[in-house]
C-alpha cells in the first residue's frame, strides 16, 4: 500500500513537471544543419531531455555489442567454477561416506574447472591416501607444502601416510614442522607432547602444554589436567632424589586438580616421612571426602609410621562413618578391622555389600573373617569359590592392562592419563582375572594384644 502510493505522488508530481515545462512562456531557436525551428521553450527542454535519452541507450547497445565476446567468457567461467565448486563439494562427501573412488575422480574433474583451487588438489590427495596410492598421495602432499596456506594441511597428510605405513620418526618429524609453521596446530602439538611423555620428557612435555592457548572452559580444563599429570610425573621421578622438590610438584598438581589422587597419594608419602602426619592426614582426608579412594584412605591408617593395627583401625574409624557410606569405605574398613582381629565389626562393616553379588574383595575378606573368626575352613573356602566368579574391584586400568599403582602413560600405547581407576574391561565382558594372592596374616604384636580386648571382657 505505501508503496503504491508513493508510485502515485510520484506519477503526478513528474506530470507536474512536464505540464510546467510545457507551459513556459517564450520561444526558442534550434538550428541543425540549414534546418530551423523555434518551439516554444517547454517543448524545446522535452526535445533536449529526448535526444539525451536516445544518446544513452544507443551508447548502452553499442557497449553491449562491443562487450559480448568478455561477457560470454565470463559467463563460461561462471559455469565452469559452479560445476567446479559443485564437484569438490560432492568429492568431499564421497570420501566422507566411505567412497574414495568417486571423491578422486570428482576431485579430478575439480581440479580441471578450478586450476588454482588447492582444496582440490587435497582432496584428491586424501582420496589416494584412503585407496592405498601411497606415492600419488606423497606427490600430491609434498606439492602442496610451498604454498602457506596448504602447508600444514599437507603436512598433516604427510603425518597421517606416515603414520599407516609404521614410519614413526617421519611421522614425528612432519608433526615438528606443523608445529614449526602453526604453533596452535592442535594435532601436531598432540603428536609432539606424545613423543615427549613416551621418552620420559616430563619437563620438556610440561612447557610444551604450558605454551598451549585454551579459549573454552573445557579446554582450560584439559590442559590442567595435563599439567597436573605432568607436574605428578615430574614428582614421581625426584621423589626418591630430592623429596622437597617432589613435595612441591605434587602441592602444585593439587591446585589445578584439587582430587588428584596420585599427586596426593605421593605428597602425603613425603610429609608423613618427614614426620608431617597430620599434614599428611588432613591432605588425605579432603582428597577421600571427593573421591572415596581406598588407597587414599589406606595411606591414612598409615600416615604415622610404626603404628600398630588398632591405632590404624581408629584412624580408620575417624575417617569413616559406622555403617559404611559405599563399597570401597565399606573394604577399607573391614580390611582394618581383620587387621586388628575385630571379627564381629569387619562382618558389619560388609553386611550390607556381601549378600548381593560381592566383588571379589568382599568375597576375600569374607573367606579371611570366615577363617579368622570361626575358624570354618569350609565356609572360608565357599566365599573363595564365589570369589573365582565374582565381579572385579576397580584398579588402575589403561589399554586393556592393570597396574598396582598410577603411571602417568600408557605401558602400550603412551598415551598421556590413560589410567583410569575402574573395573578392568575384560571383568566387565565377562572373561575370567586371575584372582589376587591372599596375604598372610601376622599374629597380632604385644602391643596390639594388650590394647585389644579379651574374651572376658567382652
């Protein structure tokens, strides 16, 4: 509606004009070649206004005429880069899908409508590399390293062939060159900080992550967690050389995680040597209330040196509450309790974990209070039986292998933080573990008798 009215006001004001114009007093002379002719000076502006126009769409014909041949080509080569984009778009998604064959023969046919379209030129060099044409794929790959803006996008092609073929010192020296060109190149920087955690490099890995820019939260988080991995590294190799120094590590570790048990596992080791106990108890005693580690909580029974069984069963009873809060409270606790000879209350501290599938531990702990208490080799060697079948405790699992204690890579892989604490994968599918060798019992020393009370008192 606007729209047509402005149409409108506009309409009548330009016949407005042309009425003024006519309607102007006077005459004019126009002379052209012997011809004269004097009309009025309205009519005279309309014929200049005229000839100007038919001025300007003759010259717009004659341009038009003359810009033909530029104009076809140009459309030529619109239609050449369509069908150009168009082809190393639908390249893109064949490899995609698992199609190599069509993404290289539409990567060639890209290649051909888009000259200096590099794109193309990579794609065809991933669909050789995915067909198995490894020199094709190498050629492709090393002509694209001259030019900047393709370099790392060849390089890492170069990474990735290298590393199909097993060639590992190519692949890693690839990956130092990305790193060269694009510091910020997240897969080179991986496979670099990789080659340094396999050869022990703690310190070399950590400034490498240190130098890393982390925009999102999550990533920030990642790259704590790494320096927290590497600083407990570094602790872990000068904790038996210079213990200070190890201390300072793992404390630094604990500030970007604060639930790191393995950091804190290792500083408590170190204060409670250096006769740090209740430093040592009051790191462990945050760590257990965030991660319910038992090892956190076995190192707590331990932290003053010396002590007898009881004295770490009251350790142990500080830390956790009657009845048990979960599983591995409820272990810890049984296990201290079998220690210093507490049948009935090791029994009670398993009651609520040991009638509906026990783990394997239970089961031990059981055939051990079994045995203990009772004396009943028959049911001790029940609860052993039940323990053959029975589901696994978690343990530091990595790449398909246990380990007693954290390491900070992969023994198979070396991959950086691959130890995780849960239950081993092959007792989640199913397939039997050897069960853990019992532990022989001591007889309790002195001390722990005169402390623990007699049947007679009881």
């Amino acid at each position: 509606m606007i729209r047509l009215a402005t149409w409108i006001v506009v309409s009548l004001l330009v016949t407005a004009l042309i009425a003024w114009l006519i309607s102007l007093p006077g005459t004019a002379m126009i002379e052209v070649a012997g011809y004269r002719m004097q009309p009025r000076l309205g009519m005279a502006a309309f014929l200049v206004a005229a000839a100007l126009a038919i001025v300007i769409i003759a010259w717009s014909l004659f341009r038009r005429v003359l810009d033909a041949p530029r104009y076809f080509a140009k459309l030529s080569r619109e239609r050449r880069r369509d069908l150009g984009v168009a082809a190393l778009s639908d390249g893109f998604v064949a490899l995609q899908a698992g199609d190599p064959n069509r993404a290289r023969v539409l990567a060639r046919e890209a290649r051909s409508n888009l000259p200096r379209n590099h794109a193309a030129q990579l794609l065809e060099a991933r669909s050789d590399l995915a067909l198995g044409d490894m020199q094709s794929a190498r050629e492709h790959y090393r002509a694209l390293i001259s030019n900047k803006k393709t370099a790392v996008a060849a390089l890492a092609g170069l990474y990735e062939q290298a590393r199909t073929q097993g060639r590992i010192d190519a692949a890693l020296s690839f990956a130092q060159k990305a790193v060269a060109l694009a510091p910020q190149t997240r897969w080179a920087c991986d496979a670099v900080l990789d080659d340094l955690t396999r050869r022990g490099q703690w310190a070399e890995a950590l400034a490498r992550v240190d130098a890393e820019t982390a925009a999102t939260r999550e990533e920030k988080m990642v790259k704590r967690r790494k320096q927290a991995v590497l600083v407990t590294a570094l602790a872990r190799e000068t904790v038996d050389t210079n213990p200070l120094a190890a201390l300072d590590h793992t404390l630094a570790a604990l500030k970007l995680v604060p639930d790191f048990v393995p950091a804190a596992l290792i500083a408590a080791r170190i204060q409670s040597n250096r006769g740090e106990a209740r430093r040592a108890m009051s790191l462990l005693r945050r760590v257990w209330r965030a991660t319910s580690h038992p090892h956190v909580a076995t190192l707590y029974a331990n932290a003053q040196p010396g002590a007898s069984a009881v004295d770490r069963l009251k350790r142990i009873r500080e830390l956790i509450d009657t009845p048990p809060p979960n599983l591995p409270a409820a272990i810890v606790l049984a296990r201290a309790n079998v220690d210093a000879y507490e049948w009935p209350a090791a029994r009670n501290a398993l009651a609520n974990y040991s009638s509906a599938d026990p783990t394997q531990g239970v089961c031990l702990l059981m055939a051990e209070i079994e045995e203990g208490q009772n004396a009943d080799q028959g049911k001790a060697r029940e609860w052993l039986a039940r323990a053959v079948r029975a589901p696994r405790d978690p343990v530091w699992t990595a790449d398909g292998i246990t380990s007693d204690e954290w390491e900070p890579v992969s023994p198979v892989t070396g991959r950086l933080d691959a130890f995780e604490w849960r239950v081993p994968v092959s007792a989640v599918n199913g397939r039997p573990e050897p069960l853990p060798r019992p532990t022989e019992r001591l007889p309790p020393p002195e001390a722990e008798t005169s402390l623990a009370p007699t049947p007679a008192a009881q």
